[in-house]
C-alpha cells in the first residue's frame, strides 16, 4: 500500500544559528552583571577551620566577638564549662574589654551576646557583664603583654585541686618547655575581689594557674592561645589522673627540667615560663629546679 510521504522534518542545518536569537533578558539592577560577562573571582573569606573563625585583626570588634563565641562553644563541647559557667575575654589596642555577657549559655552564644567595657570593667552599654570581669581586669593590669583571658572549670583540673593533689611536678616534657608547671592558687572567694589578688602573683610568672575549688584561668596572645593552655591544662591533668591510677608518678629530675628549658630558644619558644630561674618556681613546684 502506497503511503503519502510526510512533511519533511527539518535537519540540524536548518536550525537558525545561535546568533538570531534573541539574548535572554536579565535585569541588572536585581541579579547583577552575569559572570561570563565581566572579570569575577570568589570573595574573600575569614579564615575558618570546622566553622571557627580562626584569625581577626585586634581592633576588629566583630570579629573578636565571633571568636569568643566559637571558644565559648568549644569549651562547651570539651566539657571545660556547662550551662552559664566560665567567661572569655579580649583586649582591644585601646585598653577596652571584650567579655561576655551574664547569664547566658556559654555553649550557644551569639555575638550580640559579647560586651564592651572600659579597661575597668565597666559595662559601656549598661549591660550586666560576668561577674567575673574583676579577675579579667587583674590579669590585664598585672600583664600588658596579654591580650585574652579564658576562664573555665575543667573536670580534672578542678577535681585535683578538690582533692589537694598538685599539678605542679615536672612530669610532661611538653608542659615543661612551654608554661614551665601548672600551680594551683589558695581558695579565694569567687567574685570578689580576694580571687583575683590570689591570683596576680601566678601571672605574674605564668600563663595558667587552677583556682582551688573554683576552676582554671589561662592568658594568651590571643583567644585562641589562650584557650590552647586551657586544653593543655586540662590534658595534662587526665594523663596525670591515668598515670596516678596505674602507679606512682614520678618527676623528670632537677637535670633532666634545665636540659629541656635549654631547648625553648632553639625552639623559638619565649612566652611566659614559672620554671625559669629567677621566677621563684620553688614557691608553687613540687620538684624545685632552684630549691
């Protein structure tokens, strides 16, 4: 059976070229010039390392803000603090204080949540600050080297100073070297002003010291080396507590301390070191290099 041919269907040849057709519409002042059509590279972002801010300038009020939120959070998750314990501060190059505010959860903070102060402690907005900030503005005043405060109170650190233990022996290599020991201040008072005296003759020769009975209080350069020693304090006092339940912990000898201070300079280390002679480390080591 003959069947009529059917229409023909058109070839790729046939096919206007893509320049008669019309360009598509875009409106500018909404979308913005199309990136085929002008130079374009990515923005620039803060550096960031799992979803913290991990550097900002230090005049920069919004960045340090986000910075003692994300310390705050991590000492959360550490289980350094719990609920609305513990505080986190920043100097500003004026002498103004970033500190968190009271009565918040320190785990979930926001950055709307971050007070000013004047170098006194004293709120520039009239809202209520930690009741901590006297301990913050000694550790400023005593050292103007220091550029953040981190407070906490950290399982073990905290439970050895319940139990009248020391975590001053030189027993780790690492913590030789860097803070020297980790002495713990007599029981002051918490917001008052007996804490923060207790604690200015320890800062004034180290960067970490436990509060009996209360918690920890490092300084740093910045927050985030602040909140280093804060771990480094609480790690110490773990492998201490793990050591203590196989046997009898015993120090590195008096030698062996001074060969490894020996290395801090080749090692480019120069902070703070309650070990080093002069400082008067007999008062809070077990093991005194200079008895």
């Amino acid at each position: 059976m003959h069947m009529p041919p059917s229409d023909p269907t058109p070839g790729i040849d046939d096919i206007p070229p893509a320049a008669h057709c019309a360009p598509p519409v875009v409106d500018q002042a909404r979308f913005g010039t199309p990136i085929g059509t002008t130079p374009w590279s990515a923005p620039a972002t803060p550096p960031q390392r799992h979803g913290v801010l991990t550097e900002a300038a230090h005049d920069d009020k919004a960045a340090l803000a986000q910075q003692i939120c994300d310390v705050m959070r991590l000492m959360y998750q550490q289980e350094v603090v719990v609920a609305n314990d513990g505080n986190v501060s920043c100097r500003l190059p004026n002498g103004n204080i970033l500190i968190t505010a009271s009565g918040v959860l320190k785990g979930f903070m926001t950055p709307d949540q971050v007070i000013e102060c004047d170098s006194q402690g004293n709120s520039l907005d009239g809202r209520k600050v930690t009741t901590e900030i006297k301990m913050h503005v000694a550790a400023y005043e005593m050292r103007p080297d220091v550029r953040a405060v981190v407070h906490g109170h950290p399982i073990y650190a905290v439970a050895f100073s319940l139990a009248g233990i020391s975590l001053a022996e030189c027993t780790i290599p690492e913590i030789i070297v860097t803070m020297g020991t980790i002495p713990t201040a007599p029981y002051s008072t918490p917001s008052t002003y007996d804490l923060p005296d207790g604690l200015k003759p320890f800062l004034a020769r180290g960067d970490a010291v436990i509060m009996e009975r209360h918690g920890v209080v490092c300084v740093g350069s910045d927050l985030f080396d602040a909140f280093k020693k804060m771990e480094m304090v609480e790690h110490t006092a773990k492998i201490t507590h793990a050591a203590r339940l196989l046997g009898e912990v015993k120090p590195i000898a008096p030698p062996g301390v001074q060969q490894l201070l020996d290395t801090r300079k080749e090692l480019g280390i120069y902070t703070k070191n309650n070990l080093c002679d002069g400082c008067g480390a007999r008062e809070v080591c077990a093991s005194p290099l200079y008895p």
